[in-house]
C-alpha cells in the first residue's frame, strides 16, 4: 500500500511524554521540514549528524538550546524529511517550539499519524506499526520483547512466506486449469496435497506463535466464582500476593465484583471476584450476583471454587451454577480448604486442591492456568499479536480447509482456486496489503501522540 505523501501536510507533535524531564522532543515531518530548520537553527543540520544548535523564535531570541538531527527523505522514520529538536524537558519549553512549528507551517500531527506515514511509505508493514504500540505498551519483559521481534519483522517474514507458498499453489492449479491441453492432471497429482499439507503445517505454527504473542499483550480475563463463603477472597488474595479483597467467615462479605491484575511469570492476569452465586432477596447483593453474572460472560476463563471442607456427593447450588455457565467458557474446578478437609494439594483428575488460606496448591493452580492458555515461559519464537491478527488467521484456516476439501472430495479445481485466493486475501489484511481506511483510522488513532 505505497502511497507518497509528500504532498501532505507537514506534521509536528512532542514525541516525549509530558511532565519535567531531562529531556524533551519535537519531531517534524514533511516537505517543510528545512524552511523550519532553518528559521528555528539558521541553517540544515547535515544529515544523520547530532549537532548542538540555538533554537530561536522569529524575533531571533533564544528559546532553548539542544541537540537537532536531520533525516532526509526518503532515509527516515516516516519516509518523509524528518527533523528531531532535543530540548529540556520542561513544558513551558515544549509548548514554545511546538509553537514556533505551527508557525512556521506545520500542523499538531494526530495520534499514530507518524506511524501511519511510515506505514503508506512502505516504510513499515501494518504488524510492524501495530508493534510500535505494543512495545511501548508492553507489560513484561518477555511481551516487550515479543513486540521488538514484530518490529523487526519477524511476523511479516512468517506471513510472506505463507504467502509465498500460497500465491505458488494458485499458479500451479490455475495454470492448469487454463491449459488443460498439457494433460496435467493435478487432481490426482500428490504434489498439490503435499503443498496444501506444508501450507496447512506452517499456518498452525504461526497461529500457536501468534495466540502466544496476543497472550502477553492483552492477557487472561479470569474470574473467580462460587456459592459465598467458599473463599474467593482468599484466593484473590493468595494469587494478587496482597490483601486486596476483605475476608471474613461471614457468607456475602463480597458484593460487587472486585478487579486486580498481576504478572503471572510475564503473561498479564486480570483476576476478578465476584459475588457468591446464590439465591438472595437482598437487594444490594442482587445487584452484585448480578454483575457476577455479567463478568462471567466477558471472562476467558473461570476457576469454580468449592468449599472441600463442606463438600458432598450432591451440591445443588453448584450444579445450578455450571447450568447456567456459558458454553463456550473455558472452567477449572478447584477445591478451597484443604487444610480443614486435610486433603493433599495438587492436580486430581484435572480439578485443583487448594488452601488459599495458607498458600498450599496455588503453584500447582498456577502452572494449569499457563498450561490451559498455552502459556510458554521464556519463548522467544513468539510475535506480539493482536485480535485482528488471530480472527484473519482463523478466516485463513478456514479456507485452507475448504481448499482441500474441494480438491480431496470433490475434485473441484476452479473451487480450489478460490478458496486459497480467499485464504491469500486474509493474510493480505494481517500486514496490510489489503485494508480499509477504516481499519487503518481505527489502529492509529490509538497510538500515543509524537508516533
């Protein structure tokens, strides 16, 4: 998607974070780029040189002094004619060359918009933009450096390659199809269904890296539910390694849903917990089984907890709750108050024994949360991905497997062909070869101002 933006506005904006610092910057991009220069520095610093240099307003008065840097086009960050103004980081300071710009003919860029050139300069693919935002964002330091392998384009590479293997496939079929004097029969050619295998093969790897990838950026939404009193304040509480939730041996100490993140060994974890589930007239806890309720449809996973110590081989209250659970949620069922029930801790028959009280079992909890989500420590194949990534590369899969479908069952070769066009078309999305204004407009407008 090159499109030359050298026609467009100049742009200005502080690519630093507001507030007092050693050090603040004004980046400029644009066909404007040396008139500013020289108006603010008397003169076009050499390129890709640090020079120390006065920063005057129009009335030749110094308003700061630092260090400038000068890319020309098409050398630079966005493509265009970039100029960095390394001043005191002071907001009077800022405000008074971001002033100077727009007088000089630049316009305060939009969020993302210095991204965004990048991106229709075919200075950057869309998942290397999309990373520049997750790596400022990053959480941990295994999500940073997912997002730093994104940015130098490891994800592209994987994409492309894919890519590569599928625009081969389709030549080879529909050159068949269009010249079916040759006699090839690549029907029952094995060759074409050992391709779509290694298409098949490469495209989970990718998707196992890529879910891995949108693990560490955005996390695991897990609430924690139960009839009251079967501690989930308590195991909020163990799992956050703080008193965040108030415990008491009252039933419906809880009344509303309480929200805490933690870093489970660099995979981001929002607990929430909620009220106990049960039937009630007062109307205060109502309301709060009623946001229960609607947590539990916007959680990835829940951890039912029950009371082991109260435990039997029939537990209305339980079952009503698992009835009413939603389909498609993922569940691990663990047992609280081991040490009153004096059973052992750990994994039995995939249920979880726990004291939340006194620690015991919360590692073995642990390890089956990362184990139920995928989570892989310290891997570093992995590519920051988002959720727009994994629904085009489920799109994808679909219509690999209606690719094969139409040449192993059917033996519908124009079929074939338009499903793996279909399937080439959704990679296009994931780095941008084929995308809408729209998305484009919705990815960059949430990036920080000065990117």
């Amino acid at each position: 998607m090159s499109e030359n933006t050298n026609n467009i506005d100049t742009i200005v904006a502080v690519a630093t974070p507001l507030g007092r610092g050693g050090v603040g910057i004004i980046r400029v991009s644009g066909t404007l780029v040396p008139d500013i220069a020289k108006n603010i520095l008397g003169m076009l610093p050499t390129p890709f040189k640090a020079s120390h240099r006065l920063f005057k307003d129009q009335n030749g008065i110094t308003l700061d002094d630092g260090v400038a840097i000068y890319f020309p086009n098409p050398k630079s960050f966005t493509g265009e004619d970039v100029l960095e103004l390394q001043g005191h980081g002071g907001h009077i300071v800022m405000e008074l060359l971001l002033k100077r710009c727009v007088e000089l003919g630049a316009r305060l860029a939009k969020p993302g918009e210095f991204s965004e050139r990048a991106f229709l300069n075919d200075k950057l693919d869309l998942t290397q933009a999309e990373a520049i935002a997750d790596l400022i964002d990053s959480g941990s330091e295994q999500a940073a450096r997912s997002a730093l392998r994104s940015l130098q384009g490891d994800f592209s590479k994987a994409i492309n390659s894919l890519l590569k293997k599928m625009i081969e496939m389709r030549v080879y079929v529909e050159a068949a199809l269009d010249f079916p004097e040759e006699e090839i029969d690549f029907l029952a050619d094995k060759k074409v269904l050992n391709r779509l295998n290694e298409i098949k093969k490469q495209l989970k790897e990718i998707t196992q890296k890529a879910k891995q990838g949108s693990l560490l950026r955005n996390g695991l939404h897990l609430v924690i539910i139960g009839k009251p009193n079967a501690g989930k304040s308590s195991l909020l509480n163990a799992l956050a390694g703080n008193e965040t939730a108030i415990v008491t041996d009252i039933a419906g100490t809880t009344r509303d849903v309480l929200h805490e993140s933690i870093n489970l060994d660099g995979m981001p974890l929002h607990l929430v917990d909620t009220a106990g589930l049960r039937e009630s007239n007062d109307p205060v806890e109502k309301i709060g089984i009623e946001r229960a309720w609607q947590a539990i449809e916007k959680a990835d996973l829940a951890l039912l907890l029950k009371d082991d110590a109260q435990s039997s081989d029939k537990d209305d209250e339980t079952d009503k709750i698992l009835q009413k659970l939603p389909d498609n949620l993922s569940l691990i069922i663990v047992h609280n108050k081991i040490d009153l029930s004096k059973k052992a801790a750990g994994v039995v028959a995939g249920e979880i024994y726990i004291s939340a009280k006194y620690g015991k079992g919360i590692d073995a909890l642990k390890a089956t949360l990362k184990e139920r989500m995928g989570f892989k420590e310290n891997s570093e194949d992995s590519f920051i991905a988002r959720r727009r990534h994994l629904d085009a590369l489920q799109r994808t899969s679909e219509f690999v497997k209606n690719a094969e479908l139409q040449l192993v069952e059917y033996n519908a070769g124009e079929l074939m062909a338009e499903e793996l066009r279909l399937a080439q078309d959704e990679l296009g999305i994931i780095t941008g070869r084929y995308t809408s204004d729209d998305l484009l407009g919705e990815i960059f407008s949430n990036f920080c101002i000065g990117k």
